[in-house]
C-alpha cells in the first residue's frame, strides 16, 4: 500500500499524457515532483492545493432544449457529421439516443469548423458504471482551439488534484466549485471564450480567456490560460500563433456521453 501511494505522489503510475489513450485504474491524485506555476505557489497538479468546496447544483435548469436560434448547432442527436477524427478521419464515436459516446482507442475528435471567440453550449453525463479514481474516472475534456483544455471529469465524490478537476483550467487553475452531479446524471458546461491575439510582430498582445459554468454555477470568470494545456509541465505561449482553431473532445479511455452542442460566435456591440 505504502509503495503504491509512494509511486502515486511521484508520479510513477502515470506519466502518460493520456490522449486517447486508455487510463489505468489506480490513478495518482496528484503530483509533487513537477514544476511551480509561475505566479502561483502550487506545484502542476498539486495534490495538496485545496479543494474546491461542493455546491450541490438545483435539481433543473435550463439545458437540453435546443439552441438560441443563430447558434450553429455541432450535434443535435443525430450525427457526427460536424465533427472528424483529429487526424482529419471520420469521427468514430458512438451515436445513440439523442446523444455521442466516446469510443475508447479511436481518439479525439474534433469540429471541422474552426473558431475564434464563442459561446459554448455542452452537456455531458460521466459514466454511470463508476471506474477508476481521480484522472482514471469519467475524464474528458473540451479543447478550445483544440488546445487549451476545460477539463471534463467525474469529480462527484472522487479526489484528484484540483487543477485537474471537472471545470478545471488543466494543469493551470483548479475551478472555483465543486458542482458534479451524479454519475449518469445529465450536467450543463457552458463556455465563453476569448481567443489569444498577436500584433503584425507576432508579440502576444492579449492572452486566451475563458468563463467556465457547469450545472449554473460559475467556475471560471474570465480566466486567462497560460498558454496550451500540458500534463506534468508548465506552458507558456512560445511558438502559439493561433487565434483560430477547432473543438476538440478527449477520448481518455472513458464513456463519457456528450448531447445538444452548439456554439456562437460572440460578436461586437454595435455590429448586429
Ligand atoms: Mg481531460
């Protein structure tokens, strides 16, 4: 037992960066052994930051019917027809009952459509046969640009390190709250994002930013990433040049269901 949560804080049971790969079990809860953020006191995963207090969210609000009537709607239960395999292949995830499954092993998929800055509409349901802990549990994740990750996890009842839990900013900011329902239960994740911007020289002038709301309760308010998400290192902005690019969905080796997606652009005042 000693020797397992020895290789748990080290590290030694993952150092995968667990794209598209399936996960082990036994999933450490966090990490010691990995770099400071910069500008915080925490180290990348950190299993002794605190924990984000649980919220238990209302029992209804407003999800599931539809979208606004300009959003661009990227799976209305029907189709993956939006959507491809991040290498440009059809997206093989599984379609039913008004909703997508992730098919483990076949990798993430992604919007054909690329974006700049959006409103972001997902529901998803972790998996209501529970599996695994911490990272091993119901993980996901949504890649704004295809890089910078909201992270999607079941974080009902289940410890990992806080940047890395269910409306996490990963590996950089943990989330404000603790709002997980259930496993099997329906939740809201609601994203507005801001994408990073350089000037002609090609110096970042304004970094990504993003407000993050699950099941209504705010987790994120106008969070800036610090660069792309990494596992187990720090980013930064260096060789990003992209104000532009697709959502992605992980596949981390676990069922998540995904439903009613849509997305829009979220345009300027006093240009209707
Ligand atoms: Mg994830």
């Amino acid at each position: 037992m000693q020797n397992n949560s020895f290789a748990a804080l080290t590290g030694l049971l993952c150092g995968c960066l667990c794209l598209g790969v399936s996960c082990h079990a036994d999933s450490p809860v966090g990490y010691t052994d990995t770099p400071i953020i910069p500008g915080q006191k925490w180290h990348v995963h950190d299993p002794n930051r605190p924990q984000p207090k649980i919220v238990t969210p209302a029992e209804t609000f407003s999800h599931g019917a539809g979208a606004p009537s300009d959003a661009t709607v990227l799976f209305d239960g029907k189709d993956l027809s939006k959507w491809q395999h991040s290498n440009g292949s059809p997206a093989r995830w599984k379609v039913q009952n008004g909703y997508f499954e992730v098919a483990p092993k076949t990798g993430n998929i992604q919007t054909k459509e690329e974006f700049q800055d959006f409103q972001l509409h997902v529901e998803f349901a972790s998996p209501e046969v529970v599996k695994g802990n911490s990272q091993g549990r119901g993980n996901s994740g949504i890649f704004l640009l295809g890089q910078y990750e909201v992270q999607v996890l079941d974080c009902y009842q289940n410890i990992t390190y806080p940047d890395g839990q269910l409306g996490a900013l990963y590996g950089q900011y943990p989330p404000l709250a603790n709002p997980a329902k259930k496993p099997g239960e329906w939740q809201s994740y609601d994203v507005i994002f801001e994408a990073p911007r350089w000037d002609t020289n090609g110096n970042l002038i304004k970094k990504a930013a993003v407000t993050v709301i699950v099941n209504g309760v705010v987790l994120q308010h106008r969070r800036e990433f610090l660069g792309p998400c990494r596992h187990r290192e720090n980013t930064s902005y260096d060789g990003v040049k992209s104000s532009r690019g697709p959502i992605a969905l992980q596949d981390h080796g676990d069922l998540v269901r995904f439903r009613n997606i849509w997305i829009r652009p979220l345009g300027e005042i006093d240009k209707p």
